[in-house]
C-alpha cells in the first residue's frame, strides 16, 4: 500500500504566492484546513519544515520568496487538538537544539497527540544559522552526523524512560524525562553521513531521490546499509519528495505545469539565483537574455539563502563556465539547473499507474507530496489523485489504525 | 479585579476556567508535559481565556522560546502570554549542559533573555508581508529587521522566523522577586498579608510593572476585600474547577464574552478578525492583552506616519 504525506516547506520558491487564491501561508487556519483536507484524504502524515534563520541575500533579507514559519512542534501540538489520525511531524535540527529539551517536547507532542508525533531529524554545520543561538557555528561539518546520531540515541534512551548521563565532545546531558514516548523518527540528509544516519536510526527516510531510476538505486544503497545495522528493508518506509500536477487531459495537466514553473521561475527570481552564484548585482541583466558578461566574485557560495546540496558547496567556478557554454537564456538556465522536487504531471489515471510502477519495484513505499498551490494542490491530490489510487487497490479507504507508527505500518 | 489560574495545563481544569470567566491560566511542566507544547495543544481547544505557559529563561534557547511563543500567540489568535521560569535547580543546567546560575547572575541572564524576546517579536513590522505582484516581493525586506542582540552570556542575530505575534508583543509575566520587575507586564506578589502585599505591589509599580497580580494559594480568604484597589489581580493556585465559580464571582465582574456560534465554519478569516481558536460554545474575550486592559504597543522600528 502507497504511503502519503505533505510537506509544508513554508519557505522557497515552490509555493506560488502570486495566484488568486493563495491561502496565507502564515496563518493558524491555513494549517488546520490543510490538516483537515489530508485527514480527510486518509494520509499518513503532514510534515513542517524548518530553517532557524531568515533567508538572506548578500546581508539583506530575501524578500521574493514565501517566508514566515511558526515552531514546527507548536503548530503540531494546536494541529494535534483538531485532528484525531494524521501523523504530525517536526522538522528539527540537532546542531542547535539541547537533546532533552527537544526530547521532551517531541515526547509531550507524542503523548498529547496520542501517538501521532514524528521528527524529521536534519543537521547543519551552518555558522550563519547558528548566529541566532548560544553556541555559534560550532559543529565542523565533517562532525554534523556524528552529533546527530549521538543526539539521537540519547533521545531514544529518555523516552524509554532512562536516566542519561553523557558528558563528552558530542553531547553534555544529564537528565530524565518524566513521560515516556516513542515518535516515529524521518530522516532526509542524502549525504554518506545522511544514508548512514537513516541505515541506523529512522523509520523513515524522506528521500530526494525521486526519479525511477534514482529510487532503484537508492533504496538498493539503503537495504545493504541496513543489513549492516542488523534491520531489513521493511522496517524503513521509503518517501521520496514529489511535486505533482494534476489535469483533467493530459494536456491540461502540461499547460498547468508550465503555468506554475513559469511562476516559479519569475525573471526577479532567476536573477536572484544567478546572484547567489555570481556573488555580485547582476540586477542589469535582461532575465530572457544571455548570461551575465561580467565575471564572478571569488570564493564559493552564501549558504544564506537555504540549505546548499553537497554538490553545490564547491566548484562554483566550474560550474559558471559550463553554464555559458550552453548558450541559455538566464531563465531558460535557471528553469534547467534550479533543484526542485521531481514533478509528476498528468491525469490522476496516469500519475496513479506510474506511482503502481514505482510501488512494484519496491524502491518507494509512498511519496512526499511538496504543494506548489494552497490550498490548491492538497485539494486536488485529495478530491482527485486519491480516489484514482483507491480504485487501483494502492490506497487505504480508511485508516485502520491510530498512531503514525501504524497508519506507515511499521514493526510495533 | 481580574482572576488568573495556576494549572499544570488539565484541560478540564482549563476548560472550567474559561467557562467560569478566568482571564488567563498560567500553564507549569509539572504534569510531565512541556508547559509550551501543552499551551499549543490548548490553543485549539478554547477560544476566551489566555494560555501562559511557564517557560524556563536560562535554560532554554532564547531563540527557539521566543519563536515558541509567538507561535503560540499566532495559533491562539492572540491569547498567548510567558510566565518566566527562572528556576535555579542546578538539574535544570546540567540537562542542557551549561554552568549553573543564581541570584545577579541569573536575574541579568533572565533580563537577557527576556530583552532579546521582546526585540524578536518586534522584528517583523506588522506589514512586512506585502505581496506585491507587480514588483515581484513577498516580503518588504526594509520592515524585517536583524535584532544583533548583545548579552552577557549569548549574541543572537536575528530576525525571527515567525512574523509578530497578533499581540505584538505577548504579556509577560514574572515574580516581583526576579529582579527584572521594569521588565514585566504582570509582576506576581507571593506573600500572605495585606501589608506585604501592599508594599512590594507600590515597590512593583514603581519599578515599571504595569499590572501587579497577588498569588493566593486555595479558596479566597477573606483578605481579597482589602485588597481591592492594591492590586489588579490575583492569581488563584490549588482550586478546582468545581471551586472556581463561586472563587470567580467573589473577586470581581467577568469581561463581556460573547460565545461561539453553533455551525461557525472552520475558514479563513481575515488577519483583523483573528480565530481565537476553540470549539463551539467556548465564550469568546479578546486577546489577552485587551482582556488586562494593556494596549497593543507600536512597533519599534513602525515609522510614524508612512
């Protein structure tokens, strides 16, 4: 059975604020109706993510894109109040979070939700995010996994119960929690580091690795990684992140697509992503013309405009000169080179058989579903994409149990 | 006089107070549960009374706990408040991993952190959000603001990641015993006599609180008549919600509430009309702070006049 969730970025270019009926990304009730849809939906779960500082551009706040997010545990907790099934899942950091501080929040969501809690466990080596807290940029980043995986196992052993008492380079903790609990634990980093991480500890990794033959290949990495940790496959439900675009002809579905890339995509934004490579105004610059004449500034990128994937924290350079050679436009380049989810576009027919195909390979369990619409796209994966996989056999047409850990049907 | 309630957050016991008319419960961890998770998880589960959750200053990322409460403050449609923990219990610190503090030290860390959460709900002018379709900007990046907060013992940049708080600013409230009274929108008086009570409520509100609470411990004894016109409050500990009615009515007139409409749909509604949460029948008061009687202060960085 195909698993789902929705993740709530609440950042990035992704979610189109500029259509007519975008619903406050900010506000209480956008979160509860976009709960209710997808309890409705019988999904297994709605995710929040997190960035602990406000995206930047060269010193300035970013001001193009969606930003303003609540504390992920927080909003889950209100959530958890006006819900009874769904999953509720935090995103949180543990570079620059105390492990029996977050521990214990994550155990009362577990607790008030009444097993519905999960975390989504993400590091960083950021020292531009780590300048809002007590202890700065201090984790190398060779060392970010090591400090999450000891903060990880100290969380396990408060919320079994134990008194933990570690004092070393890692982690300086002595306590106990007065509440037991056990939230179902997601992990997303797709770094060595990240796969080792999710080998050891998660019951669910959210992956980047959507497109078919990725998956193949990632989830054959991740069952030897887990057969070294002594587990198998199926305690590890596999999620790759998916935007999707529905229509009602296939046609439609890929007018629609190109609608919401082109909004994604403004001119303003892809001269803003040339920015943070060329570390210089390129605001001159006609975003239908060709790339800038001027030369970039030295050195490798900013992290502050979000999180940079491995491949992107070196070789700028490089990649600027292959860039020119390809004789783009700089929106046609951006369009191209962006990291985005990957999009499945078409009838709820075809997106529901090609997911059967993806199930059957047994490299995904489900999907992570990244709206670019609110409420648009929750509705319309819910009214439309789920009655499609429900007539395939795909999907539940009720939710038989009432924790996270068994709506993903994981070992108990 | 207004009335508040000490809870370790039982809803019932919350419930029974916003029926009864308490202005705000203040929300301790005693129950095993963190007291601001709790707070959320209430949020949606009343509409008319404010939730203030006992939030531990030294111990906490000031950071993450000004975040939590705006949060709160958000998800509530404004009834959020902080009752500042300052609990020297050494255990406190060595969960965290950081040295022990008392007395000065503690007081000025405090003084700190409540310093730097002020500046962080301010950090977003309350029209930042713009949506300009024709230039393309989400945000006027000129009213979001770094807060490059200095203190003894942590520097935080800022801004938050949470937009202002539908109060601007969430009450806070504190002991007169803290050491950061000029601080504090509510200044709590633990004592046992109307002459004590009396002299550290004077003390207080010279010292800048603007509402002066006493803390009485049971029933109301007889003591609460003399100390109409010396305090603004009190802050009831170790009732029930049985008790609460006849505690209510003996201390003073409720605010106006109105209740929740049968069939109110779940919807959008508009930032100047912010859901307060709750189900139906829950009686609906305002925020918290036009429920004290406290203005919606100005942000600090809005320019007059633009």
């Amino acid at each position: 059975m195909l698993h789902l969730g929705v993740f709530f970025t609440g950042v990035g270019p992704q979610l189109i604020w500029t259509a007519p009926d975008f619903a406050d990304h900010t506000h209480i009730d956008t979160f509860v109706a976009t709960a209710r849809t997808l309890e409705r939906g019988l999904f297994d779960a709605f995710f929040l993510g997190e960035g602990l500082r406000v995206r930047e551009n060269r010193g300035r706040v970013f001001d193009l894109d969606v930003a303003g997010r609540p504390d992920a545990i927080t909003q889950l907790a209100a959530l958890a109040a006006v819900t009874s099934k769904i999953g509720l899942v935090a995103t949180q950091n543990t570079t620059y979070n105390y492990p029996a501080d977050l521990a214990h929040r994550l155990a009362s969501l577990d607790v008030l939700s009444g097993g519905r809690a999960g975390w989504n466990i993400v590091t960083t080596d950021n020292a531009w995010t780590g300048e809002n807290f007590r202890h700065g940029g201090w984790l190398a980043h060779e060392r970010r996994y090591q400090r999450a995986a000891a903060f990880v196992e100290t969380a396990k052993a408060l919320w079994a119960g134990e008194t933990v008492d570690r004092h070393d380079d890692l982690i300086d903790v002595t306590a106990r929690l007065d509440v037991t609990a056990r939230p179902v634990l997601f992990q997303a980093g797709d770094s060595d580091g990240g796969r080792e991480l999710a080998a050891r500890h998660a019951d669910v990794v959210f992956s980047a690795n959507t497109a078919f033959d990725k998956a193949v290949a990632y989830a054959a990495d991740l069952t030897e990684r887990l057969a070294r940790h002594g587990r198998t496959r199926d305690e590890l439900r596999i999620l790759p992140g998916a935007q999707v675009v529905l229509g009602d002809t296939p046609a439609a579905a890929r007018e629609k697509a190109d609608w919401i890339l082109r909004e994604q995509i403004t001119g303003p934004r892809a001269i803003a992503f040339l920015e943070q490579y060329w570390g210089k105004d390129p605001s001159g610059y006609d975003p239908d013309g060709p790339l800038p004449d001027i030369e970039p500034a030295d050195g490798e990128l900013d992290p502050s405009r979000g999180t940079l994937s491995i491949e992107h924290r070196t070789g700028k350079l490089e990649r600027i000169a292959a860039w020119r050679a390809r004789g783009l436009s700089i929106r046609e380049l951006v369009v191209d080179v962006q990291p985005r989810h990957n999009v499945f576009v078409g009838t709820p027919g075809q997106i529901a058989d090609e997911w059967a195909r993806y199930l059957r390979s047994g490299a995904v369990d489900g999907f992570n579903i990244v709206p670019q619409l609110l409420p648009g796209t929750v509705e319309d994966v819910v009214d439309k994409l789920v009655p499609a996989l429900q007539d395939r056999g795909l999907y539940r047409t009720a939710y038989t149990g009432s924790t996270l850990r068994e709506h993903l049907e994981l070992p108990s | 006089m207004h009335v508040a309630l000490g809870t370790d957050g039982d809803p019932g016991l919350v419930e029974a107070a916003e029926q009864a008319g308490v202005a705000f419960v203040t929300i301790s961890g005693q129950s095993g549960i963190d007291a601001g998770v709790r707070a959320a998880f209430l949020s949606r589960r009343t509409a008319g009374i404010g939730l203030v959750p006992q939030l531990q200053a030294a111990v906490t990322e000031p950071f993450h706990l000004a975040t939590q409460l705006a949060s709160l403050d958000h998800a509530s449609g404004g009834r959020g408040g902080w009752l500042v923990g300052a609990d020297d219990d050494p255990g406190r610190f060595a969960a965290v991993g950081q040295p022990a503090l008392t007395g000065n030290d503690l007081s000025a860390e405090v003084g700190d952190v409540i310093d730097v959460a002020r500046l962080l709900w301010d950090s977003w002018e309350d029209d930042a959000i713009v949506r300009d379709t024709t230039t393309g900007r989400f945000l006027d990046a000129d009213r979001v603001h770094h807060v490059n907060f200095t203190g003894a013992r942590f520097t935080i940049a800022g801004p938050l990641i949470t937009p202002r708080p539908p109060q601007g600013q969430l009450p806070v409230v504190g002991a007169d015993t803290l050491g950061v009274t000029a601080r504090l929108d509510v200044a709590l008086i633990d004592a046992t006599t109307v002459d004590e009570i009396t002299g550290r409520a004077v003390r207080a509100r010279r010292n800048g609180a603007a509402l002066v609470f006493a803390e009485v411990t049971g029933p109301p004894p007889d003591l609460l008549d003399r100390l109409a016109g010396v305090v603004d409050g009190v802050l009831l500990h170790a009732v029930t919600g049985a008790d609460l009615p006849a505690a209510v009515a003996a201390i003073g007139p409720l605010p106006p509430a109105r209740t929740i409409p049968r069939g109110t749909p779940a919807r959008a509604t508009p930032r100047e009309t912010p859901d307060r949460g709750g189900q139906e029948g829950n009686p609906v008061r305002g925020t918290l702070r036009e429920v004290l009687g406290l203005a919606r202060p100005a942000n600090r960085h809005a320019t007059a006049g633009l």
